[in-house]
C-alpha cells in the first residue's frame, strides 16, 4: 500500500516536472524508457513464459517522457503529448507503443530464455480499445503518419520476433479487442478471445471513424489469417464486432474460452506455444543501458552517431562511426562487452536517431548518410555478425538447435536482427537519401548497407575511398521485401549481388571499382566532387516533399511483396490519403466529429 | 484533298453540334469510337505488322465525342472535356486514350492477323508529351483519379495483348518521350529511342509538377525494366530526362537510333517481333458493332445489360442477362454470330456501363451485381470459352500451337480475354459492390465471376435458387493478382476452390450448398431476405466513401503481388493522396502553378 502511495506521488512529481518543462518549450518525446518506468504495461518474466500487461494511464498522454525544454527549434516538432485527451478503455498513444517496443526489444536481449509472451489487459472487460481517436484527431498529419509508421514497425517487430528469435506471442483478449487493440492481437501468433457474451473483435473504423485501420488490420485479417474476404468485409464494416463462435468461424480468433477457464486456458496454450517454439540459441541476458544523447538545436551526438541539422536548408547529416578498441572474435567476447559492445550501441543509437528525426525534425527532407572510422573494425563485426555460429536458426524455423554454440551465442543473433530492424526503420523514412563516401568513409559490415539503403549514392574518386561488402550484406539483412538490398539493387541481374560480395570477399573495394561494380550513382573527382554534390543537395531540397515520398517508396520496394511491403506501400499510403480527405479530417469530416452530436457529412463521389 | 476538307468540315461540325450540346446539360464523354473516327490517332494494318500513329488534335479536349445532353442528372458526373485546354506536342486527354483504348481492343478482333505493332508520333520532333497538365490541374480529384484508372487499364491491356494474343508492341520514339508519353512507352514490349542529340525520355512529374508519374511509370521503371533503383531515382527528378546512350545504359530504352536509321531499325525490329511471337490461334476477324445504347437519366439499357440508377439512395443495379437463342457449342459457331454473339457484346456492353457509371455517376456509391435467364446457356458459353480448343496459348508463351483448331478458335481466346478485362475492370471500380441472387438469377459460365468478384454476396434461401461455376472460373479468368477469384476468396484453402468447382461440374448448385461451400456471405429466406438487403444496402451507402475505397482496394487483392496490383494498389494510392495534398493542388501547389510564373510554395513537412 504504501509503495502504491509512492509510486503514485512519484508520477504525480514526473507529471508536474513534464508540464513545467513543457511550459518553455515544445516537449520533444524520447523514444527510450525501461520496464522500472513503464506506466502503461508491465513485464513479468517467469521462466521461459513472460506476460506482457497492458493497463494505460488514463492520463499518459499528458504524463509522456519528455525531454528538458529547449532541446528542439520551436515549430519543427510536432506535439501531441501536449494534447488534453484521456487515453480511457486501454486505448493507446505514442507513449504507450514506446514502451511496448521497449518491452519487445528488452525481452530479446535482457530475456533470450523467454520462448513465449502472453499479451493482455489489466482491465477486466477491455482488452485494449486501439489508438485513442481524440489524439489522432487532433494530431497534425505528419503526425498521423509517423504514429501509423511506429505503431505498425512495432506490431512488425513482434512478428519477427516470433519469426527469427524463437519468441512466440499469445493475444490473451480478456475483453473487448477494438481497433488497433485487435490489430495488436493480428500481430501476435495466436489470438484466444473470452467469450463472455459480450467481448468482441472489432475494426470500426470505417464505419465509426471514416479512417482505414492503420496499423496493418486490414492487411493482417486477408494477408496473415486469410479471413474469406467477403466475411472480412462484413467485419470490417460492423462497428459493434464479431465474438464467440463466429469470431472462430470465421478466422478472427483461434479460439473463444469462458471467462472462468479464460486463465487456465491461456497458461496451458503459452506453455505449449513455448513447447513448439523452433530451437535457437538461447543463454544469459543483458541489460540496455541508456543512450543519454547530448540534444541541442542542431545537433544529436551520441557515442557512436551524430545527427547533424542544417534546418534552413532542409537537410540533415547522420554520421556513424565505426568501433574503436578491440572487437570481438566470437560470440562469448561480443556478451562480454555486454551492451556497450559497438554492434549492439551504434545500432540503438541509429536507430534513436532515425526516430528523432521523424518525429522532431518533420522539416528536414534530406539525410545525408555519412561513415567515418577503420574499416576492418566495421567489416570484422559484420563478419561475426554473419558467421556461421552467430546464434541464427538457419533457414527459417527448421528446428534444429545451431550446433556446438556457445551459451552468448544468442547476442550475435540478435545484433544482427537489430541492425535489420534499424535498417528497416532507414527504409521507411519519408525522407530522401543521399550516401556520401569520401576518403574518411567507413561503409563496411553493418554500415555497407547504409550504402545500398540510400536512394543515391555520391562516391568521391580519390586514393583511400573504400566500400567494403561483406557477409551481412549477402542475405543476411534482408529488406522488408525478403531480399537482400543488393538484391533490390540488381533486380535485373541478381549475379551482379553476388559479383559485390565476391568482390567484398577479396578485400576493399575502391571507388572505381565500386562504380564498376554498380554502387555509384555518381564517382567525382576531387575537383568536380563537393560541387556535385552542394547541386544534388539543393536540387532534392527544393522538390515536393509529398511527390518525392510517393516516389521513393514506390522506388524503394521494387521485387516480391511481403506483409511489411503491403503494410507500408499500399495500406499506409491509402491511410495516409484517407486522413487528408476532408471526409476524415475536414470540419464536418467523421474523424473530427468522432464523439460529437453531429453526424458527419460527407462528399459522395467515390474515387 | 477534297477529302481533307470535306473532313475537316465534318470535324468541325461535329464540335459545333457538341457545343451547342454542352450548353444545354453536362455533356458525357462516349467510350466507344470507331477507327474511321478517330482524331487523334489512325490505325494502319500491313499483313502482320500494324502501325499505330499518334497526332493529337491541339483541339481534341474540347472536341470530345460527347452524348447528346440531358443523359445525365446535372452535377453527377464531370465534364473535364468542356474545359480550355489545348493538346500541345502530343499530350493527351480523355479522348486520346479512348481511341488507343478502342485501337487494341480491334486489333484483337478485327486484325488477328496482327503480330507487332509500331507505336509512334505523327509528329516530327515529339513522341508523346504524357497526358495534358492543363487540363489535369482543372480537372477534380475524383476526375484525376478516373482518368489515371482509365489510362493505367489501357497500358495494362497493352501488356496483356502481348501476353496473351501474341501481339507485341514496339515504341517508336521518334522524338521527345516525356511523363505518360515514356509511360506508354513502358507498356510496350520494346522501346526505341531516336538518337539526335535532343530527344529523351524523362519522368518530369516530380520535379515539375509535385505528382508522381501516375500511369504505372514508377512501377514500371524497377519492376518491368528493372532499372536500378538509384538510377531511377535520378532519372525520375531530372526534368529533361536521358538520351541517347545513357538511356540505353541505364535500361529506359533498349536502343537508340540515328534519325536516318531510325525508320529501317523500325521495320526491321517490327518484322523481328513479330517472328518471334508465340504462335496463337489467329484468323479472319470481325467488325466490333456500335453498342447504341439508350441512355436516360436513371437507366442506360443495353440488349444484354441495364444499369438502373438511384441517385438518392446512391445505389445502381446492374443487370446482366443470359444469352437467349442458340449458344454456339463450337469456334466456328461462334464466329458466325461476330460481333453480336452474346459472349462478345454482352461483355462490352458490361465494360461499357461500368465505364459510365465511373465517370458520369460519381455520386453512387454500391452496385448491386444482378443476373437474369437461362444458366445453362450462361453455362454453356462459359465451357465453350474455357474449352481444350478455345484458342489459347497453353501455358504462358510455350510457343506452341494449339493442335487442330478451327481458323475461328481465336475468336473463343479473345473473347475470353475481353471477359478477362471487363472483370478486372469491375475489379478496382471504387464503388462497393454486393451481388444479389434470387430465383431470377444466372451466376454461370462468365457471370459466375460476378459472384466472387463482389465484396459480399446475398443469397436468397428458396427453391430454385442456384449458382453454376464452370472451367472458367478454375484459373482462365485470372484476376489481376494472378489468381482466380475462387482462390482468392479461399487463400486460406485453395482446396476450398477446387471444391466448388467439382460442385459445379456436377450441375448448377443450390443456396443452401452454395452456402456450405462458403460462396455466401449471406443467405437468408423469404422472410428475411429483402430486409436484411435493404438494411445492409443502406447502411453501406452511409459509410465513408474513402474509407470503402481504401478498404476494398486492400480486401480484393490479397495474396500474390502483380504490376498490376502494385500500380493499382500502390502507386495509384500515392498518386490519390499527392493529388489531393496542398503542394500539388492547393492555390500555390506545383501542379496548379504549372506555367505560371510564380514558383509553387511548399510545406515542407514530409511525411
């Protein structure tokens, strides 16, 4: 009880400390946060089965994490945290997902022995009610669609988590599932509903909001469960939702269980979903530590990157640097060094990085990826990273335990998901570009893929510039489309891939020969080289943002669709256009009158 | 040269009439044309090579073949065609696209002889501009959209005919190739560029006009030619586009040409394609008839087809009915009837009404799909186009020749193909679609289809009640995924399909078995069955027109990926939002500035 009484007094104080700091500046959100912080959910690890609990502070979203004032230019960040809006009915907001993400990652590397996570409400009749529509109707669009795009990389991460790292997740609805609430169950492996006569699964909105479900419903309910699509068009029309039986029947759910053997139930499926879990390597965690970036106006530093802000010109430079020291052999050395290890820090920093430059930074158009560092080092933990005994489950899911792999092996598996995760975050920014490789460049291992991530390529023609592909980049971090990005690359010729790493494979490969190879847009001399690029620069920033984000995601995913493709090009560009239709967002649109006594009114053309 | 004048003087009474027409009422654009018509375009047909010639009308915007007035309700449909514009260097509109539209569909049935065609500019210095920016930037959004549909469905039949009639297709770029003009030149099966130090091909949308290239140019870029992404990238923000050897470097174009050579290289090239096309069924061919039909205010009445409409409740019925008389049991059969046998004219008469309600009846929303008549000469057309003998290729280009055939089987594979195309139309129509059966109906043979491609199905629960699926729906009316519609529906179960075709193959199946066999979305009996349509019928038309749009285009194509489903899923998507987004449409966009001196001012959030 009295824990209870500090506990509260403590979020009472954060609260107070948040809209103090609020009051000077806009509150940039932080996108880092621990399971001693969480407000919303809890994680309970309890052997080899965790379960994860979702019960959100109605007020979270005015209690976001907010950084200390002034760390941002007023007007260049969005903030909806400073939005009065309740997050009643479990429903959620980017404060909430933050620390669902967190869990996700934290279960992979603080808990590797966790082989399946129950998911579920601390409520008793509301499993999770999605994302709260009063915030979404007041957010600025770009805010819209930077909440979808996290929101959906999350629900993502949960399947590769499933997919890649042994974890199995169990959507444990104890009540009712609405919108993105059962969307985050479409996410998970199972889905087991009470059937208490009343809880339902529902996507109402389409008939209640005027919007698409956003965070991969519709996809997921056709694409992942391959509901009949006439049945999917009934449910995704029926405000009120489908329970019980029908909701089996149909494919909504795998199954419907009475509120009194509801528990029960859900133990005995995690236990067995645990039980089929395929055999990966598995072994002692660690704990992530926090990035602590120094944050100015212009400029993000951390230890590894920096995020470098030009905003008058719109453009923005991300350096990463390579390790520095000793880097590690085997997997056994790269858990000694724990989270600090360079593989593991420059990735989350990276990956912060990215997440602050959407969400902070919505002005900045260009990125101009940049490396600097020894190239050996860069290439040598690639090499690790791919190796044989890197803790992977070798083709996908076959079940068999990796064989004689050291207890850390596990870390170097999941080094390696993280880096895809991030690379992945880089391929869905709506932001342009551009990789920069002079004589300081540092493109190897993991940061080669920067190289071929970017939508263009600038590669000075001097002594001493260097690319170097390596294993990783052979398939070992594939794309959201399942091929590698020098796959993408050469679509037309996937032997001209195959000809990059075997070049990569004899050593450096310098700029001449990288252009050869295919991995310049554009090989200047030094002469011709900075002005070159000072053009491009100005060029692409003087473009419309809107016609070159449709353009490069369409440019981006050429190839084989996946759920993730499917997700981000098709229901997300759709959902995007649907919330700037004044039939949504307008003043008589269904979105803004969500809660009002107005009906909306519509335009009926249909287009 | 009397005939030039006697010409141009029939031209010109024909706009005077269509003038004074439009003063009366909106006038509605006819999607039927005749090559002796065209104005924009001719057709010029040399054994197996056929040359198809572009020289648009500067005029031809406002000269569009248009209806008498009074068709249509006043403010239900768009009148793009009555605006003042002018199609400068080849640019097209609406009616441009009509006539190439009409040109390949009688390539197909009136020259199955033909094996290449050339397509190329009857002007000196220039290709194609792409479609009219003018008049693009007056049109409304529900316009822009229609247009792009209506064009990218004219591009994909391009491909399709050389999929499938072993037709290919050679552009001739004799000049400047820009924005829709390169993208026509995409849907080709070869592109030749003249070599003269000035023409290019360019994508300048994005940078001139802040919109994507929205006839599938982007998609095609990476997934047709498999242009390297970054090369793409840089071709699609270069306003001038590429030439000459670069172009041939960078896979936009296949060769380039000196003007001196360029007609022998054309020649030479056509005769090359042609000889290597995969032998088909071809024969003598038949003149396609006007459809004539009488259009009124709320009904436009076909011989096979009538589409009533509710323009307050916002819902049209579309009624198609069985043949009457004689079915032909063989090509030959079927030859003899030309254009007027059943399975040829009731299809363009489907294509034809759907065509209308698009682009006149913006305002209707749901479509009820409803048959009447005989479903075993539904059924036995049905068997006839899907037969051993009816004329198609095999598997995909095997280059063989299907064995003893009539001359005439052509004439069962292209009537097929037009089933094919009609049905993809219905497809991606933005409009809900509910198809409703009752005793009355006949969902067999082609009409089957209707069935399963509806969002939902009503079933009425009586005796009498029956649904006949044939070898036509067992994989030879693909949708545009690839797959059939039945296996669509079943992605969960291909088995599933396989199912209701063995339940066809014994005989026309009952409500009840239909239900069982899980072709109902809903089956309710006479008590029930009026009311439960009602309420749904109005409930649908109550819903968010966009957000149906996003939600069907999502639901319809699950599964596999296509060009297709990638243009229209994808691109047209992000083509929808940046067309509606202020910096392509707002007072200082970039596409409503086009040609004006001021510069377009942009919100630079991206997102």
């Amino acid at each position: 009880m009295l824990r209870t009484i500090l506990l509260a007094l403590r979020r009472l104080l954060r609260y107070l400390v948040a809209r103090m700091d609020t009051a000077a500046a806009a509150p940039q959100v932080s996108f880092e946060t621990h399971p001693s912080r969480y407000r919303h959910w809890t994680l309970a690890v309890d052997g080899e089965i965790a379960r994860l609990t979702m019960k959100v502070q109605p007020f979270g979203g005015q209690d976001a994490e907010v950084e200390p004032a002034g760390a941002g230019p007023a007007g260049d960040g969005p903030e909806p945290q400073a939005k009065a809006y309740q997050l009643k009915s479990n429903s959620y907001d980017l404060s909430v997902d933050i620390e669902l993400a967190d869990a996700v990652q934290r279960l992979r590397f603080t808990h590797p022995s966790v082989k399946a996570v129950v998911v579920t409400s601390g409520h008793d009749r509301i499993f999770c009610a999605g994302a709260n529509i009063y915030m979404l109707a007041s957010a600025t669009h770009p805010f819209k669609v930077n909440f979808c795009k996290y929101t959906n990389e999350t629900r993502l991460t949960i399947e590769e988590a499933s997919a890649e790292s042994g974890i199995r997740f169990l959507a444990a609805c104890n009540g009712a599932t609405a919108g993105g609430g059962y969307e985050l169950a479409l996410a998970c492996d199972e889905i087991v509903l009470v059937d208490d006569g009343s809880s339902t699964v529902s996507l109402p909105e389409v008939p209640l909001l005027g919007v698409l479900p956003g965070t991969g419903g519709l996809t997921r309910v056709v694409d992942k469960r391959k509901v009949r699509r006439d049945l999917a068009d009934a449910f995704s029309t029926l405000a009120e939702g489908v329970k019980g039986k029908r909701a089996v029947e149909w494919g909504l759910v795998d199954a419907v269980v009475p509120r009194s053997k509801f528990a029960d139930t859900i133990v005995q499926r995690a236990k067995a979903l645990a039980a089929a879990v395929p055999r990966v390597a598995r072994g002692p965690g660690i704990e992530l530590d926090p990035l602590e970036p120094r944050v100015s106006k212009d400029r993000i530093e951390y230890r590894h990157v920096t995020l470098a802000l030009d905003h008058g010109a719109r453009v923005a430079t991300l350096t990463v640097r390579a390790p520095e020291g000793e880097v590690p052999t085997k997997a056994a050395e790269a858990f000694s060094q724990g989270p600090g290890g360079w593989g593991i820090r420059a990735a989350r920093e990276l990956d912060d990085a990215l997440l602050r430059l959407r969400f902070h930074h919505e002005g900045i158009g260009l990125l101009l990826l940049r490396t600097q560092g020894d190239r050996r080092k860069a290439h040598a933990v690639g090499e690790l990273l791919a190796g044989p005994s890197a803790g992977r489950a070798g083709s996908a899911g076959d079940g068999l335990q990796p064989k004689a792999e050291a207890p850390e092996a596990w870390i170097l598996r999941e080094t390696r998901l993280l880096w895809q995760r991030v690379l992945r975050r880089l391929d869905v920014m709506a932001r342009s570009l551009f990789a920069v490789v002079d004589e300081e460049s540092c493109f190897a291992g993991p940061l080669f893929e920067l190289l071929v991530a970017a939508d263009r390529s600038y590669l000075l023609d001097a002594d001493g510039v260097e690319v170097w592909p390596g294993a990783l980049s052979d398939g070992a971090l594939p794309g959201w489309s399942g091929l590698s990005r020098l796959e993408t690359r050469f679509l037309a010729d996937r032997g001209r891939a195959k000809a990059v790493i075997a070049a990569g494979r004899e050593g450096p490969i310098d700029a001449r020969r990288a252009q050869q190879l295919g991995l310049a847009t554009v090989l200047a001399d030094d002469i011709d080289f900075e002005e070159e690029l000072r053009v491009a620069v100005e060029e692409r920033a003087s473009l419309s943002p809107d016609a070159l984000t449709g353009m490069e995601a369409s440019y981006r995913f050429p190839g084989p669709e996946t759920l993730a493709t499917k997700i981000f090009g098709r229901l997300s560009a759709w959902q995007n256009w649907i919330f700037i239709r004044p039939n949504a967002t307008g003043e008589t649109g269904a979105l803004s009158l969500y809660g009002k006594p107005e009906r909306p009114r519509f335009d009926w053309r249909r287009t």
